[in-house]
C-alpha cells in the first residue's frame, strides 16, 4: 500500500487541523472537564489530533446558548427568506473549501478521496441548498371550521434540537440534519460521532463565518453514553434526530420518555437487493457491487442480501467476484483508490468475525475473507456464496465490505424472504420487466425501493425505514416534519 510516506502526484495532501474545540454559543472552547480524546486516521492507525471530550456540563452550556438562541429575535424574527440566504451562504463556503473539507473527510473517515469529492461533498452542498430554498415555503392552511370562526394553522419550528449522527458519513450527515432544522427556524446542538468530528467541527466554522446568530449551531464533541446521553436527557431538548444502530435508538428512546422528546431516528438495514433472471445482467452486477462495497459497505442502506434468481447465479457470481477481486484498496488519499480502510479497529474486528462466523456456518468465501495489508483497518471485499435465510450474516448488520449472496426461485418467495427481516430500510430489483418491477415496488416493506439502479440519492427524495429501520423521514418535503409544529389559531368573527 504506497501512504503518505511515498507521495506522488495522485495523492492528496492532509490538510491543517483548525478546530478541535467545543461550538458554543459562537465561541470555540476546551471542554468544561479539560478532557479531550483522540481521533484517529484509520488507514495508518496514527493519532490525527486531540479533540475536546464535551459531556453533560457542555451540553448543558450548549442548550443555554441554543435555547436563547432560539427566543433572540436576531434568528426567531428573521425574515424566513433572509433565513435561507443564510443557509444559501454556507453552502457557498463549503463548496469554496471543498479541497479541506474532503481531505479532513478522507483523513478522519478513511473513505477515498474520489468518494468524498463525488458524493460526500456535492451532496452536502445540494441538500444545504435545497433546503435553504425551503425557508420561506413553510406555511400552514386555512380551514373551514364549522360556526363563525376563521381558523387557520401556522407551522413554527419544534425549538432546541439535539442532533446525533454517526461516522460513515460525517459531513453528509451533518447537512442532512441542519438543513431541515434551520429551514424550520429551530436551534441547533449537534454531537458528531466519536470517530470523526473533525469535518462537523469544520463546518460550524464555516456556518460562524456565514453569518448565524451566534447559539444557533453548537457543536459538542464526545462520546455517546457521556455528551450523547446528555443530550437526549436534557430538559431544554424539544427533539432529537438520531443517525446510527437501533440498540441506541431504543436507549434513546428509553432516556427521552421522562421528556417526551420528538424523535426521529434512521438506523440500520439488511436491504435485500434481488436479481432476477431477466436483468441486465452486467448492470445488475455493477449495482450490486457498488450497492454493496460502496463507502466500505459502511452504508445503513447497503444491499448486504443479494437474491440471485437461480437460473442465472452461476454466471453472477462468476462475474461479482471477478468485480471485487479488481477493486482497488490501498491509501484513501490516492485519488484511483476505490476502497479506504474500515473506520476504527472495533469496527474491523466485527466484520472479521463475521466472515468467520460465516464460513462456520456454512457460507462458501468466493473473494476476499481476510484483511487487506498489515497497517490500516483495511478488509478486502468479501463475496459469501450460498448463504442461507437463518446465518447469522443474512439476519444481522454488517456493516462491512461483506456481500451475501442467497438464491430464490419466483417472485412471492423472495419477497416473503426480502420481507423477512425486522429491518426496512431499503431494497432493489434489477429486472426488464416494467410490470414485475412495479409489483416488487409496492410489495417491498423498505422505505426506499430502487428499480435498476441503487444508493440513488436527492435531497428532495424523502428516506428513512420501515419496521426497526427508523422512524420518520429525511430529505424532502417530509423531512421537514419533524422539526415543526404545527399551531391552530381560531379567531371568532363577531
Ligand atoms: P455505531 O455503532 O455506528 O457507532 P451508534 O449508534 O453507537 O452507532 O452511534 C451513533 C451515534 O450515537 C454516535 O454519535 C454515538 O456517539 C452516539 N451514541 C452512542 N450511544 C449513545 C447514547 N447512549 N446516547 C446518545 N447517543 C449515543
């Protein structure tokens, strides 16, 4: 694997570490404990830098400035279109530093550099725009009630919100969660993951030079049990919008009771991705591959199930592991490298045991199995053949570069089998039929279906999970749902 030590021309530089510090009330200070942690780069295992560990104490000081954030006139009374201009504006600055912020992507996530310039960035950029142009379309209705009244409903924000996302897709996620919540007028205590803060520490600086009211974003690094808790079980939280696993989710769901926070979550998947024979057979193994070891296989909505109809397996999974055996892993910073390293060691270790538990169980390992290099959380991209419904790498989440690959033979029984699992959160269908396409479409219990295509995304396509994948949805109109209220007035006539 050539790194950093034996730069050439297609490998990026690092970029400057500015701010490692907690975001509140518009000024950048040390954690009240004076703790800080670690963050580390997963491709060499070094330390990046030293973050702040913020906890309760932080957040606490965090929802103050957020809470009179959000009564200050200077953002509750702001001209709604003023408000978008706003959000307009830090787009503008995160695509001006768009160089930075993909290397610091790179360097705390381990994804490619090519992956965090083609998706991560852009995306960021379009979902700040998109929901900038939000800010002043949020309006209510007029109803005809019965008697001599006009009643009519306005939609006001939801107040403080606390918002926790995870590392997969650090900078993503922090556009997919502050665009809706400052379109809606709310106030912002975001807690980025552990593993990497680096790019959302960035990006509150960007927000500052854009000109919010200081208190509007706040930013507390630290861990989930200690600032993530916090958060969730703080008084001065109206709502908590929360990225990552579903065991958290229902922590969460437990510590918010005594409040009664709204809460929206989006959280794992096994989305079955199913091949029928009549596919465009080469699309159909593109998409798979890429629906799969995209990002690491680091995706809540990865196709970790791959139904093959059982006329044509023999020929797909010639062709997948022909695929995945030419991917190219090695520095993230190279830009022609197509796979990083997984994000942290504990991570690693659960994908290792998984192709383990796999093999034990029966699956055949076609490609990969082992790690990739001998420095880095690298694993090479994995094809398990012949996997069946009941192992345990067809039922639980991976969340590595690991594919299943089950066979069925007639459209009600891989529906039954794609259905049958309590997450929702995605599925594909790769067929010519138009007919069958659209049957599998409606018969799919997942949030998203992709017909001959996969991880398809647009800020304006709403997403988020059925069943034990997520409550809610974001992107979109709908995802403006869950930061607002929504206010009858009733004004009698004479
Ligand atoms: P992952 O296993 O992918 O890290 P998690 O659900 O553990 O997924 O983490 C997603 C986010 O939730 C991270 O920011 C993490 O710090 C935070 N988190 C973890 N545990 C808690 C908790 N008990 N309360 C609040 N946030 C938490």
């Amino acid at each position: 694997m050539s790194t950093a030590t034996k730069p050439s021309s297609s490998v990026v530089k690092r970029p400057q570490i500015r701010q490692s510090e907690c975001f509140i009330n518009g000024q950048w200070q040390p954690a009240a404990s004076g703790k800080t942690f670690e963050t580390v780069d997963p491709a060499t295992e070094a330390v990046i830098t030293q973050v702040a560990e913020g906890d309760a104490a932080d957040v606490d000081l965090a929802v103050t400035a957020a809470r009179r954030a959000f009564e200050d006139s200077a953002w509750s009374r702001m001209d709604a279109r003023d408000r978008g201009r706003l959000m307009l504006k830090l787009a503008d600055l995160i695509e001006a530093e768009a160089e930075e912020l993909t290397a610091l992507e790179t360097w705390d996530n381990g994804k490619p550099i090519r992956d965090a310039r083609a998706a991560d960035l852009p995306l960021a950029v379009d979902c700040l725009r998109y929901y900038a142009g939000f800010a002043d379309k949020i309006q209510g209705e007029t109803i005809p009630v019965r008697g001599n009244y006009f009643t009519y409903t306005r939609r006001e924000p939801v107040g403080v919100v606390g918002q926790i996302i995870p590392w997969n897709f650090p900078m993503l996620m922090v556009a997919w969660k502050w665009g809706p919540a400052l379109a809606a007028g709310c106030t912002i205590v975001m807690k980025p993951a552990e593993q990497t803060p680096l790019t959302c520490l960035r990006l509150a600086r960007l927000a500052q030079k854009a000109g919010f009211p200081d208190g509007v974003i706040n930013v507390v690094p630290g861990y989930g049990p200690t600032a993530g808790a916090a958060l969730v079980r703080h008084p001065g939280v109206d709502k908590i919008a929360f990225t990552g696993e579903h065991l958290t989710a229902q922590t969460i769901m437990k510590e918010a009771a005594p409040t009664l926070k709204r809460l929206t979550f989006e959280l794992g998947g096994k989305s079955p991705n199913i091949v029928f024979a009549d596919a465009d057979l080469e699309a159909a193994v593109a998409g798979a591959h890429f629906g799969l070891f995209f990002n690491q296989g680091q995706c809540c909505c990865a196709g970790s199930r791959v139904f093959v109809q059982e006329k044509i397996h023999d020929q797909f999974v010639e062709r997948i592991v022909a695929m995945s055996q030419s991917r190219r892993l090695g520095d993230p910073f190279d830009v022609q490298t197509e796979q990083g390293p997984q994000v942290d060691r504990n991570q690693f270790d659960k994908i290792m045991k998984y192709i383990e538990l796999g093999k034990k169980e029966g699956a055949r390992c076609v490609a990969g199995g082992d790690r990739f290099g001998d420095r880095g959380y690298f694993v090479k991209p994995t094809v398990l053949d012949q996997v069946t419904d009941q192992m345990a790498v067809a039922r639980e989440e991976i969340f590595g570069p690991v594919m299943s690959v089950l066979t069925f033979r007639d459209v009600d029984e891989v529906v039954q089998r794609g259905n049958n699992t309590f997450y929702g959160l995605a599925a594909a269908v790769w067929t010519r039929d138009v007919s069958k396409a659209h049957h599998m479409a409606r018969r799919l219990r997942a949030g998203t279906v992709w017909v001959n295509c996969y991880d398809v995304f647009d800020a304006a396509a709403p997403f988020g999970g059925f069943k034990m994948s997520g409550q809610g949805r974001e992107l979109g109109a709908k995802g403006l749902d869950g930061y607002l209220e929504t206010k009858t007035v009733t004004v009698a006539l004479d």
